[in-house]
C-alpha cells in the first residue's frame, strides 16, 4: 500500500502558546484513536495506518511541538528551511544538526516564499538536500512554477528542471529519503487559486515518470481544502498533501486525516 503523507507547514505563524494547543490536540486524538481501537496492541500508527502525518512549525516551536507530540509520535515534524553547512558565521540561519538537535527530522526546502523573497536558487536547494541526507533528515523539496510559466505552456518542463537540479548526483538510496511536494505558486495562499484535477495531472504525469517509485512520496501543495483533497489524492501519483491554512486549526487537520485514510482503504 501507498503511504499518502499529510501534512501542514505553518509558515511564519503560531505563538509557542498556539503551537502547543494544536500539538497537544493531535497527540491527544491519535492516543483516543488508540483508546477506541478494539486491538489491544493497537498503537497510534494502527489509526494512521497507511498516512504518514508530518508538522512544520516556526523555528521557535520546534522543540516544543516535539515535546507535546512525543519522542516516539508517528507524526514527523520539519523545519521550513535549514542552511547547508553545519555550523560557523551564518548570522541569522539553523543548519541541519541544529534542527535535528532540537528533534527536527524533516527539512522543507525550496518552498516558493523562500525563492522569492529569500534568494534561494536551484543551487542552494542542492545544498540543502544533500545537508539534510548527510545527517539523516528528510529533504521536503518544494517546487512549483508561475502563473507565466504555466500561460507559457512550460508548467512541466519548469517543474522537472528545478527537481533536478536540486537533486543532482543522488544515489538511488538517498533519493528514495526524499520527498517531493509540488506546488505551482499561482494556486498557493491568500492570492492562488486552487487548482483542477485536470491543470494537475500533466505535472504530476511528467514528475511520477521521472520519480515515481524512487522518491519517498509526491506531494501536491496549494490551496487543498476540504473540499478538494479527496480528488487531488486521486490524481495519479498523487501520494500526499502539503497543506498551509486548511490545516492551521487542528479540526482542518484532523479532516484532512480522515479523508485521507479513506482514501487508502
Ligand atoms: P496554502 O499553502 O495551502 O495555504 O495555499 C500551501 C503552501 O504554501 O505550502
């Protein structure tokens, strides 16, 4: 069976207060799940089965999500970016030991907001790959093209370059540790819209035949609401969403989840 990952990155938002509440919510319904469950070896990974729950919150929260979810939760948590060298004059930056000290044990890379304001390149997102492989964390490469891209008839070509050319030089076993989420930047946040099944299924058709098998998973990220997940996880090599605002208030979250196991059953 597939795993389909679900999950969420918070972007730039949650006080430690608020990041508490959700991941407090979350532990709390999965050990229900648990509780309910008629096995009675049943684990909270049995009421997930066949998902693979990810969270990335602020740099801030990280170590306190860990600590509300748990050092053995079945919900894997990230940072939104990481640098590539591992310590020195960085002003400013975490590098992977630091997030992976602080129980990180994702790292999103190359996420749309971080090339357009932060001056990532395909360059840097290479960099940070590999920083996250040689220490054992899971690159979450991001990409996605324009809205011109996409009006010029280049959506595939565009997304295919800029994964690999961050993914150059992998061996077959470290690109089966990466995961992929594409996300095309005219359906992501307050300004996109969310994308059809029909605008989606040449990119994903152009990524499954160059990744498919090889990768961890690929996602789709980009306005999913409650009322598209269902149809986007069933575009074909579809294997997981990445979700920003549906998924900020944990019942968003929770829904995303159990649309989602219905999907794998
Ligand atoms: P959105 O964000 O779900 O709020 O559109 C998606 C993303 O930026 O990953």
């Amino acid at each position: 069976m597939t795993t389909l990952w679900i999950g969420t990155s918070w972007k730039m938002n949650k006080t430690l207060a608020e990041a508490r509440e959700w991941a407090a919510g979350l532990r709390e319904h999965l050990d229900s799940g648990t509780k309910e469950s008629a096995c009675p070896h049943a684990s909270a990974t049995s009421t997930l089965a066949g998902i693979q729950p990810f969270v990335i919150p602020s740099f801030t929260a990280t170590t306190t999500v860990r600590e509300v979810l748990g050092e053995e939760s079945p919900v894997l948590l990230g940072v939104q970016n990481a640098h590539w060298e591992d310590a020195g004059a960085w002003t400013g930056e975490v590098s992977v030991p630091q997030a992976k000290d602080a129980g990180a044990q994702i790292v999103e890379i190359g996420h749309s907001e971080r090339r357009e304001h932060f001056g990532e390149t395909v360059e840097t997102t290479r960099l940070k790959v590999a920083a996250a492989l040689r220490h054992g964390l899971t690159p979450l490469l991001c990409i996605g093209e324009s809205a011109e891209v996409k009006d010029a008839g280049g959506s595939s070509g565009f997304i295919l370059e800029q994964a690999q050319g961050a993914l150059e030089g992998l061996t077959a076993e470290e690109l089966a540790r990466v995961v992929i989420a594409y996300e095309p930047i005219w359906a992501i946040g307050e300004k996109g819209r969310p994308a059809t099944v029909e605008e989606l299924v040449e990119p994903f058709a152009a990524l499954g035949a160059q990744h498919s098998g090889k990768v961890a998973g690929l996602l789709y990220g980009g306005s999913v609401n409650l009322d598209n997940a269902a149809e986007l996880l069933g575009i074909e090599h579809v294997t997981g969403l990445f979700v920003g605002r549906t998924a900020w208030q944990l019942p968003g979250y929770l829904e995303l989840l159990r649309i989602a196991s219905a999907v794998t059953r």
